[in-house]
C-alpha cells in the first residue's frame, strides 16, 4: 500500500513524539515514540476450544491471535498491535505455539496494564477476518493459567468460543517499591500466586526520552580549528580545502552531526566561534564565525564556517580550546535559566572539529573541571592524522564527584558511515544530560500531548536520478539537485 521512512531524532523532537506522512499511493502513516519501560518476559501459550467457524460449508477457519496494549497517541487512547502469533491451518480447536514477549513492549512493565487478544480467521489476500475477541492483562493471564479457567471469546456480544491459558510465567520482573541496584528478582508462574497489586509502583530514574519528550531542547555551539597545522586551504587535500562538488572533512563532521542536533533545537540557530586564526597580528581563541551572532540551520553553518576564509585571517597557532568552552559553558548557564523561568529546560552541546592535540593539556583539563557542573557536553571530534592521545587523555579524564562531560572521536575511523559517525559521536550525550539534571534535582517536564489534528503531516518524497558510468566512477547527470557526493 506504501511505506515511509521517519528519523527517530525527528519522532523524539516533535510535539508528542508523533510525525506522520502522506503516502504517495494516498493516506496518512503516523509514527509515534514511546519509552521503553518495565522490565521481564512473559513465556505465554494458548489454545482455543470449539471456534466459531466463519468459513463456508466444508471448510474451516484458519485461526492466529494477536496482543494489543492500550496506548495514548496523538490525543487519543487506541490499540497497539505488539504480538502477533503463528497460523494454525483448518482447526476449530488449535494450540499454538509458546511464544517469548517482552514485558516493556506488552504492557510497559504494567502487569495490571489492558491487553486485547484477538483471534483472526487467515486470509492470504490480506483481508482477516475477526472471530472473536477479549480483554484482560497479565495478572489475569497468569490467573487464567493458574486456575484453568478459559476466557470467552465474543464477537458483537455474541459467544464465539474459548480459549484456554496453557502457559503464562512471568519472570525477570523487579519488585515493587526497590530502587537500589542489583535487587533480587522474582519469578511469577502459575503454580506461585501473583504478588498483591495494592503496591504503588516504583519511580524508576529518568532517561534520556523522558527529558526530550517533556520538551527540554537541545542547543548546539560549534567551535572549528583554524591553525596552521590544517594546511592551506588554497590547495587541495588539506583539511580545509572547499570546492564546489564534495565536502572538505571539517564539512562532513558538521554536516553529521549538526543535522542529527538540529532535530531537537526549534529555532535551529547556532552559534559557530572559531579559534587558532590571527587578525591584525593577533592570534584570537575565540570568534564569530560569519556576519550573524548565530546561524540558521545546517546551511547556515557551513556558510559561517566558509565565510572565514574571505575575512582576511591568517591560520596560526597554537591550538586553544579553553576560551571556546568557557564561552559555551556561559552560554549554556545562562540559556538554562532563562528556560527555567518560563517553565523550560535546555541543554547545551559544543562541538568542537579539531585537526590535532591541544597545546596545553593540564591548561584544558583544568578549564574542564571548572565547568563540569554546567548544563554542557563538550564534543571534541579529530580530522586528519594527527596524533590525537591528548584528545583521549581529556576524554578519559575522571575525578570523583565531577560530571564527565567529555567525548572524542576520531573522524577518519567513521567517516565512510555518516549514521556510525553520529552513533559513536552522540553515545555518551543522553546520559550526560541526564546526569546533569538528577544533580541540580531538576525533574523532566510532562511529556507533551498532542491532538491527530496537531500533527505535522509530511510527503513522502522521492528521488529521480539519473546516473552516468564512467571507469571507476558513477555521475549523478541529472537530477538530485541537493544531493552531495561524501
């Protein structure tokens, strides 16, 4: 009927953690994101007893079922289809096979959580037919197991059969109420009676989605090399070298990582600062890139970035970071506590695209230290191949009591894989901002709801290449007018 592909950075940023698109063939598909929560398996068996048949005369029903939670989309409770069991062939009464089910995905840990079982009638064109239905949830299926006492399926009131609890253990599931790390676990199967359900459950740390989705935002500082140690721009193969059909490596850094941040920063505005570059015979560790004191959107950025080389810099050294971050830091201290009296939360990233080891190791890891307690995660990513073990040095840097906020990555190891590129550059970030939070006791907000109406509708669009072979090369000839080789 059509598919659509969505960016999960773009589903965490929306409003209700919803996107949807236009299907080319008509019709709207949504997406939604949900945080995974609660944690065990359910080891789940059933069988039916005397179906009704809703096949015609001397045939019968090929039955499977399926499990449906009850989830809060767009405004709106609806079901959610998670479980969908193997066909049993011509068979009023089948038994079908165990199957395995993540808790988190069945019922969000909730073990008293809604579940809808389903039977079906199998059609190979698609069109199933529905034989009857019921609800209960794992506590009852358990019960049911324990008990042997069978469910009634009805379809529009009507009885249309049974439907017999064979197997239903529950185990891995944490108990209510502990909070510490390595608690012991409990095992819930039928022949053990299920725990009392009069517990309030236990109010387990935030994580990352918690924050996104309550609406905290991401803002993003980029600070680039210039020294001298990049080259001369002027010729080709140096780090900074621009030309009009590919992208230079500090290009493809920015181009990466900028255009995953910029998914969870509304206004998408970016301060760009460059260091290491000399201006009237002064070596400057901390400036503006471009005309504006931010740029607007990824474009934006690389427009700034580029525009330095017509500003009549001269690339120096030595390779100063310290001023960068002390200007990122205040930038981030002060964006927080402007969010905070108007009832938001932000969050700040320096991206820093560097081409080798700065010059004053202990001067940088001390500058660290000093801001280690501001809303900050400070991305240093190395181009080129230079020696990058002080890069390392700071990243592994650990002091009790202070908040890690350093990450580095080397860019020739990722630079074939833009998706790995962001990965390994974004791995640490979600537990840095929640580590940040937890210290000042600041809570995520209420995750956002969002109406069907409210929802941002996009086209799913399509690419129209057309492609010309030459030895050892592929020419886009036409069409794909944004499109840039990497």
């Amino acid at each position: 009927m059509g598919s659509a592909v969505f960016d999960l950075a773009s589903l965490l940023a929306a409003r209700g953690c919803t996107n949807a698109k236009r299907l080319p063939s008509g019709g709207v598909l949504h997406a939604h994101v949900r945080k995974s929560e609660g944690s065990g398996i359910l080891r789940l068996q059933m069988q039916g007893q005397k179906l009704t048949n809703t096949e015609g005369f001397m045939r019968k029903s090929d039955p499977f079922f399926e499990l449906s939670r009850r989830v809060d989309v767009a405004g709106g409770l609806t079901w959610d289809n998670v479980v969908k069991s193997e066909v049993v062939n011509d068979n009023l009464s089948p038994q079908w096979k165990e199957v395995a089910i993540e808790l988190g995905i069945l019922c969000g840990g909730n073990l008293e959580s809604p579940i809808r079982v389903r039977v079906f009638d199998y059609e190979s064109k698609g069109g199933h037919v529905l034989m009857g239905e019921f609800e209960t949830n794992v506590r009852g299926l358990v019960a049911a197991a324990q008990s042997n006492t069978p469910f009634t399926m009805k379809k529009k009131n009507n009885p249309t059969g049974t439907i017999f609890v064979a197997k239903a253990d529950v185990s891995g599931v944490n108990e209510a109420g502990s909070l510490q790390q390595g608690v012991s676990k409990m095992s819930l199967s039928a022949p053990v009676p299920m725990p009392a359900s009069n517990k309030a459950p236990f109010a387990s740390r935030p994580n990352f989605v918690d924050y996104v989705s309550g609406g905290c935002e991401l803002n993003v500082v980029i600070g680039i090399d210039f020294t001298g140690s990049n080259g001369d721009p002027r010729k080709p193969g140096t780090l900074h070298h621009i030309d009009d059909y590919s992208l230079n490596d500090y290009e493809k850094a920015i181009s990466s990582i900028v255009g995953i941040l910029s998914e969870f920063d509304s206004d998408k505005k970016f301060p760009v600062l460059g260091f290491g570059a000399k201006y009237g015979g002064v070596v400057r560790h901390c400036f503006q890139c471009g005309a504006s004191e931010q740029a607007v959107g990824l474009e934006g950025v690389l427009s700034a970035y580029r525009s330095v080389f017509n500003s009549g810099l001269i690339m120096s050294s030595p390779t100063d970071i310290t001023e960068v971050i002390q200007t990122a830091a205040a930038r981030a201290e002060s964006s927080l506590d402007s969010a905070l009296r108007s009832g938001r939360q932000t969050y700040t990233i320096l991206l820093v695209v560097t081409d080798g080891a700065v010059s004053d190791i202990q001067a940088t890891a001390r500058c660290i230290e000093q801001v280690h307690d501001a809303p900050l995660s400070i991305v240093i990513v190395g181009v080129g191949n230079a020696d990058f073990s002080g890069m390392r040095f700071l990243d592994d840097l650990r002091k009790p009591g202070k908040r890690d906020i350093v990450q580095f990555v080397p860019f020739n190891q990722h630079s074939r894989d833009p998706t790995d590129l962001s990965s390994v550059t974004l791995d640490e970030i979600p537990g840095q901002l929640v580590d940040f939070f937890q210290a000042r006791k600041i809570a995520p907000m209420a995750a956002r709801t969002i109406r069907e109406s409210m929802v941002f509708v996009g086209e799913e669009s399509e690419i129209d290449l057309s492609l010309s072979f030459r030895e050892e090369e592929i020419v886009v000839s036409s069409g794909g007018r944004d499109f840039k080789s990497w």
